[in-house]
C-alpha cells in the first residue's frame, strides 16, 4: 500500500512538473503564432530620469510588425514595421527615417522585433543565451552593433510564456512585468 | 621492383607534403594587385573604408513580412549576421560638421515648434525597452543638427545610396562554408527579381562550384582521350602507366614549387595542371624508342622542343600577374620532375616502339618558310596592333543570375555616380582640381560632396545663426525635458567651426561610408565619381578606385605587359633556336605556321572588333611553347615517318587536353583553351603535311 502511495505520488509530482525551458520547447511554443497582445507596466530607472519611471504599455505583434503603445504617462506609439520606424505623438505620426539608419537604434530596433517573435535565431545572432531553469540570460556577442544593451533577463512562467524582462543598458535599467499575455495561432 | 618502390615513396612523400601545405583561393580577383605603390595605396585604403567588404548586400523590400522572416532565417543558419549599413558616426566628429548646413536649417531647427517635436520623438523612443540611450542625442546634440547634417549629405540618393531604401548588411561567417552560402545563394535566386543581392560570397562560391566542376569534367576527359591515344598508337601499357605516374608527380611538384613562393594557389591554376598530361606526352613520346642511327638529330629536335616549351613558360615568370606567375612555376617544375622521374626508366623508355602511320606531304621549295614568315610579317605590319584589354568579366565566372545581380547594382552605383569613382592629383584645392573633369563633363558634380560645401561667407552666417539661437532654444528645451522627468546636462555653447574644403572632405569621409580625399606617396588627392571612364585615365594621373574600373586598368596593363614578354619569349626561342639548329631555312620553318596563325589572330581581332585579353597572350605563349615543337622536331628529324608518327600522337593530345578546356565554364580555362586550339591545329597540320627539301648536298 505504502508503495503503491508512493509511486502515485512520484507519478502526481512528475504529472506536476512544468516542462524544462529549452530552446526546442520555446521554439515549439511560440511556432505557427499569428498575434501577440500583452500589456504590460514597464518601470525605467537610471541617469536621465528624474524618478523611476512607471508607464503603462499595451504591445502588439503580428510577423513583421510590433506597437509598443505607451498609454501613461506621456501617450505615444511606436511602430516597427520591417526597417521602418513611425512615431505617432500628440497626434502626429513621423517616419524616422536618419534615426532609425543610426546603427545603434537599428540594432535595437532588431533587437525587439526579434524579442517581440521570440525569434531565437536571431536572437542567437546578437547574443550568447545562458539557459537557465525557469530564465534566459542573454548577452550581446562581442563586437556587437547592440551597443545599447548590455545584458537581458527573459524569465518564463511554467506555461513557457514571458512573465518578466529585465534589461540593463548603459544609462539605464528597464523592467518589464507583462500581464494579460494573448497569443492566437 | 626496388626502384618502384622508391618511386612510390617520393610521391608519397610529395603528397604529404602537399597536404600539409595546401591552402586553396577560389576568386581569381584576389590575385590582382597594381603595380605602383601610390595607386595600389589609394585603392586599398579606399576599399578599406568601404562598407562593401567582408559582406553582402540584400534588398528585400519587395518581400512580405514572412518571407522576410524565412529569408532572415535562412541567412543565420548559414552563419551571416545582420550589421548596420554605416558605422555609427562619432558625433563630436558630426558636430564638427555643423557649419555646412544653411543658416536657414539652423533657424528652422531652433523654432520652438521644431524643438518639441524633437523632444516627443525621442521621448518616444526613450519609452522603449532599452531606449532610455536615446535621451543621451538631446544632451549631446541639443537641436538636431547631427540627423539633419546626415539628411544633407547622406539622404536619399546621396554619398553611397544610390537612391532607394539601403539594402540589408549581412556580416559573412568566417571560416565560409560553400555548402551554406550556395543555399542562401538558392533561396536568394528563388525570391529574384523581388529581392537583390550581391557580395564577394557569391563569387567565391560560383567560381568554385565553376572550377570543382571543371576539374572533375577536364580531367576525365582528357584522361580518356589520352587513353584511346596511346592505346591506338602504341598499344604498351608501361607507357600509360609512365605517363600517369609521371604526371602526378608533376602535379604535386607544380603545387609545391608554387607553394615555395605563396602562400595560397588558385583554385583557376589546380585546373590548369590537367594541362601537364599534354607537355609530359610530348617529352615521353619523343624520348621514347629513339632510332640508334638518327639519334644525333632526333635529340636536336628534342631540345629544340624541350628548350622552347620551358621558354614559353619563364617569360609568363617575368609578368606581375600572380596568376600567370603560378602557372609558369607549376609548368616549369611539372615539366623538370617529369623528366627527372624518367630517369629511373631510360631502358624502358628505350625499348617502347610506336605504331607508324603513313602521312601524305608535300615537299617544299627552300625557300618557302622564308616567303611564308615575310607574308606573315607584312601582313602583320599591314593589319596593325590590335587593341589589347581585358575586363574583369573575363577573368573569373559569374553565372547569368549573378551577372543580372552585378547590372542592377552597378546601375545604382551608376545612379549615384559611384560606379567609377576615381582618385585625382590636387596641387591646390580639391574643387580646382576637379574643375577641367566638370567642365569636359566627365564628373557629375552635382552628386560630389563639394557640391554641397558652403563658401565662407555662408559658414559664418550659419555659426551666427547657432550662436543667436543657442541660449534661448537650450532654455526652452531644458524646461520641456524637465516637465517630463528627464534630466539633461546640455552643452554651453553650439557646435561647428569654420572649414576649408580639405578639412570638409576628411570630416565627412570620416562620418560617411566613402573617402572623399587621401595622401599617398606625399601627394594628395581628391576622389570623384566619373560619368564615363575616358580611354587616357593614367596619362590623366586619375587612379581608378571603383572595382569594375581597377580591375579593367589593371588587367588591362597586365595584358599589354604579357605581349610585350610574348614578343621577348619569340625572340629568346629565335636564338635558342639559332645556337642549337645552327640553320636559318630550319629557324624559319619552325616559325613560319606560328607567324601565320600571329597573323590570323591579329586580323581576327581587328576584323571583329576583339580585344585581345591577357588570357589570350597567355594561350599565345603555350602556342608557341606547344607549336614550335611540333616543327623543331619536324624538320631535325628531316620528316622521318616514326617522328613524324610522334608528332601526330602528341599533337593529338596537345589538341585534346587544351580542346577540353573549351568545355570549362571558367572563362579563362575557355579562353585559353581555345587559344590554343586555334593556334597549334595549323602548326601541327603544317608539321606533319610540309617537308622541307633538302638543301644540295645536304646527306640524307
């Protein structure tokens, strides 16, 4: 009987477990995803803000395409489609154009559409990922144009969806709580 | 049995040799360098700051966004790596730049209207995860002079774009892998003409495909046709089996020697050895069952042939091409361990008999070879020089997709006058220097940066405009930022200074993706894109910096070098010739049939409107290396049927091997071999069909 509780209990903790973060249970979660909604409350700290800085953010991903619309404090949106990047602010909408050729900008551009898709070969393209139990640290490959990012932290929820990003550059560091996560395949 | 043995041990150990040492370079481009140091330092130092190396260019504005996101995928499987297309500019080097924009932009920058939507826009990106570094351009460059300077002189259209979108940089893996960048190559030319493409990958990878092909397809074939040759003309094995030994170890002794003098060997060259199997025939067959009684002549005949074929090859040893020099060390040392490793074998070589074929011919007066090389000497007086000049397209394969590829590049390059771009002598300011190229229209000089640069008086009021503007838009931009919970130290007063056109010219190669001006050999100069290259560029002093244009002049002179070592080759086997035959009728009948086909060549070219290339004078030099055999042993043997049996064997294998070559998809292999062809089929039909009567008395 004892034996018996036993194996049903080493089957209910195995039953129990979440699946091991891998690149090839990553890939295999987000393959085949059409949309992506998030919101999320990103809080920003370093040299060039006053305070921190609590915005409140709602991001969109289809393929080829990410908003990153601020809603608070101060209302934008960012559009990344292909290369191009569109700022709409107090009702205008701009191309980029100049800024968004500055290697720099280009790179991080690159960087979050690739974040955005989970795009894993391009993400390997610019960093070195370090697999952890339940994170991914990633940090930029030598001589990399990423000069704007110095290190990011993915952390997963069981479900293998992103809960937490936690990124470090230069002059500052931003964190990233995402909740209501939507994906459609 | 022991000297087998022996053999066997020195191949094996060349071959060890060889493997330990071989290191292969596939783009025959690469073994192009000019020759003065000055135009060679300006080429190099101009390539250096291009964005061009080491990468590859795609535009794939035309895919949607999941194709995009495949052909991305399929290029960092293979190891390529997304890169900005211009390096990041130092923006204090930027700023420097400042005075260069009109005073009228400095006003408009200043304008609260602009100053705000500034501010939003950064703000905005600052917002993104990361972005925050974004703040950091308000701090440093406060109005935005930087982005509208980058708009002047790199917009659309201007300095390196060619008008469009930029393409997309990929960063090539290093060590290459062929096998990866033939399928981003596929997936490429499956999505063409929606996407474009270009980069030195594809030529390395094409020309190696080219050349891997040619090897397999030359080697076999003229192993064959030397087979069912030897078979039907001797029907003795140990002469094959001499022969294929013999020429594997002219193979690993050609790689080696050139090995001694570089560091890399052409793959074009490895192809090019399947040649060897033709000059070790020769040698064989005519060493081969020497008649005891006409061995003082036939080994005239011998020497003859020996002395002018090594000859051919050393004047290419004189040339700067590194190509010609490796097949002229390759032929001299295929052709010297050759007959090294006969030695072993003289008995042998002794013993074997050949099948004799009867020949008809025609007995010629005295004085014909005479007659015949004053009419080919005339006729070549009267036809005139051709024109010699070689294009780069000649000198390395491309297929049709890649040539589609290099049109549509080059007519952006073309678009933005960048497609010939040149470097000029200035001894005054760059704009006088570039005055008589403006005034012949050859420059486009509304596209060169000069075009651009604002005279003195015009500087000044644009450095009067930013000192009136600076405090009061800094005021207004702190308070903006400060409401937004943004703290900025910002600079205490504006950037720019005045600028002299040199001075311009270094900034803005310094910021740029192109030079615009350098220093070599204590002379200056300016560079400029042409509209079209005019025929004196060197008499000019202009250096070529474009690739297309270098490579064209460069070749182009190597060519005219190359006639030159090929006239001073035909002169040194003239008095080879002289010094070992001893008769002048004989000296002229040995070159008459190459005079002739001299002459057919030269109104070939003339007639058709056909440059002669280097690869031409290079064939030209294995013609008479090859030919003048053929008629040497010829008339110092007096036309005996078993030599004249030779000649026909070895012509016939001459004709083959280089006949092969027409098969080659590398051009120069092509080329080559048809030069060849063309030229030794006359020689040899000359050689077995006229005799030479004796002269009166002469003993038969």
């Amino acid at each position: 009987m004892i034996a018996v509780a036993a194996i049903a209990a080493v089957i209910l903790a195995a039953a129990a477990d979440p699946a091991p973060l891998t690149p090839e249970a990553l890939r295999a979660r987000h393959a085949g995803a059409r949309s992506l909604t998030a919101e999320v409350v990103q809080v920003k700290e370093g040299r060039y803000w006053a305070r921190p800085l609590t915005s409140h953010v709602r991001l969109r991903w289809t393929p080829g395409r990410v908003e990153w619309e601020t809603l608070d404090p101060v209302p934008s949106t960012v559009v990344i489609e292909g290369d191009r990047v569109q700022v709409v602010s107090g009702g205008n909408a701009r191309d980029l154009g100049a800024q968004a050729r500055d290697p720099r900008f280009a790179a991080l551009v690159r960087f979050l559409r690739a974040l955005a898709a989970f795009d894993l070969p391009a993400l390997e393209g610019d960093f070195v990922l370090a697999w952890g139990p339940r994170e991914v640290v990633a940090t930029p490959r030598p001589g990399s144009s990423l000069s704007l990012v110095r290190k990011v932290r993915l952390v997963f929820g069981d479900d293998l969806e992103v809960r937490r990003i936690e990124l470090e550059s230069p002059s500052e560091t931003t964190r990233l709580e995402f909740q209501r996560v939507e994906r459609v395949r | 049995m022991k000297r087998n043995l022996l053999v066997a041990a020195a191949i094996a150990a060349l071959a060890f040799a060889v493997e330990r040492s071989f290191r292969l370079e596939d783009d025959p481009i690469r073994s192009l360098v000019m020759a003065d140091p000055v135009a060679a330092a300006l080429f190099d130092r101009y390539q250096e700051r291009s964005p061009f190396r080491g990468r590859i260019f795609v535009e794939s504005d035309g895919l949607s966004p999941a194709e995009q996101a495949r052909l991305s995928e399929i290029l960092a499987r293979a190891g390529y790596r997304e890169v900005p297309f211009l390096a990041a500019p130092d923006p204090a080097r930027l700023l420097d730049l400042a005075s260069q924009l009109p005073a009228g932009t400095v006003d408009r920058l200043a304008g609260e209207e602009a100053l705000r939507a500034r501010v939003a826009e950064i703000l905005a990106v600052a917002a993104l995860p990361g972005g925050g570094e974004a703040l950091r351009q308000l701090e440093v460059d406060p109005l935005g002079v930087g982005p509208a300077l980058l708009e002047r002189f790199l917009g659309a259209g201007r300095g390196g774009e060619g008008g469009g979108a930029p393409p997309r940089v990929y960063e090539s893996p290093r060590p290459l892998v062929y096998a990866e960048v033939e399928k981003v190559e596929e997936a490429l030319a499956a999505l063409s003409p929606r996407v474009h493409y270009i980069g030195a990958d594809f030529f390395a990878v094409e020309n190696y495909r080219a050349v891997r092909r040619d090897v397999l397809l030359c080697s076999t074939l003229t192993l064959l046709l030397t087979l069912g040759l030897f078979v039907w003309f001797t029907r003795r094995w140990v002469l094959l089996w001499l022969l294929g030994v013999g020429s594997l170890v002219s193979y690993l002794a050609g790689v080696l020697a050139i090995r001694v003098f570089y560091a890399e060997i052409f793959a074009v060259v490895l192809v090019y050895t399947s040649t060897f199997v033709s000059f070790n025939t020769e040698s064989l067959v005519h060493l081969s069952g020497i008649e005891e009684g006409r061995r003082a002549r036939t080994l005239v005949g011998i020497w003859s042939a020996i002395g002018t074929t090594l000859l051919g090859m050393a004047v290419m040893l004189l040339g700067r091409s590194v190509l010609l020099r490796q097949m002229s060390i390759a032929s001299i040392a295929g052709l010297l361990s050759f007959l090294v490793f006969l030695v072993p074998y003289r008995r042998t070589v002794d013993g074997i008999r050949f099948r004799t074929v009867p020949l008809p011919g025609w007995t010629a007066p005295r004085w014909l070879p005479a007659a015949l090389c004053g009419a080919s000497a005339a006729g070549l007086l009267l036809v005139g020089p051709p024109r010699v000049e070689t294009r780069i397209d000649a000198f390395r394969y491309q297929s049709a997709a890649l040539g589609r590829e290099v049109d549509h590049f080059s007519r952006r390059l073309d678009a933005a006058s960048l497609g010939d771009v040149v470097a000029v002598p200035a001894t005054g300011s760059p704009s006088e220097a570039l005055r008589p190229l403006a005034a012949e229209g050859l420059l486009a000089w509304d596209d060169h940066p000069l075009a651009r640069f604002q005279d003195p008086a015009a500087q000044e009021a644009t450095l009067a405009a930013l000192r009136a503007r600076w405090d009061g838009a800094r005021s207004l931009l702190a308070q903006i930022t400060e409401s937004e919970g943004v703290r900025l130290e910002l600079p205490g007063s504006p950037p720019g200074r005045r600028l002299g056109e040199w001075e311009y010219l270094e900034l803005l190669g310094e910021v740029g993706p192109l030079r615009w001006s350098d220093e070599a050999g204590g002379r200056r100069f300016v560079h400029a894109g042409l509209r079209r290259v005019p025929p004196d560029l060197a008499g000019r002093g202009l250096v070529p910096l474009g690739p297309r244009t270098h490579y064209d002049a460069l070749l182009t002179d190597l060519s005219r070098q190359l006639g030159w070592l090929f006239l001073a080759g035909f002169a040194a086997m003239v008095a080879y010739l002289a010094w070992i035959q001893r008769d002048a009728v004989r000296i002229l009948y040995v070159f008459a049939p190459v005079l002739a086909v001299a002459l057919g060549f030269a109104a070939w070219s003339r007639l058709t409107g056909t440059p002669l290339t280097i690869v031409h004078f290079m064939g030209f030099s294995l013609v008479i290396a090859i030919a003048v055999d053929y008629t040497a042993v010829a008339v110092s043997t007096d036309h005996g049927e078993v030599e004249l049996s030779k000649i026909l064997l070895t012509g016939l294998s001459a004709v083959a091997t280089f006949g092969v070559l027409m098969l080659a998809r590398h051009p120069i292999l092509r080329s080559l071999g048809a030069t060849v062809v063309a030229g030794a089929v006359p020689s040899l039909a000359f050689a077995l069909l006229v005799r030479l009567r004796r002269a009166p008395g002469e003993a038969a």
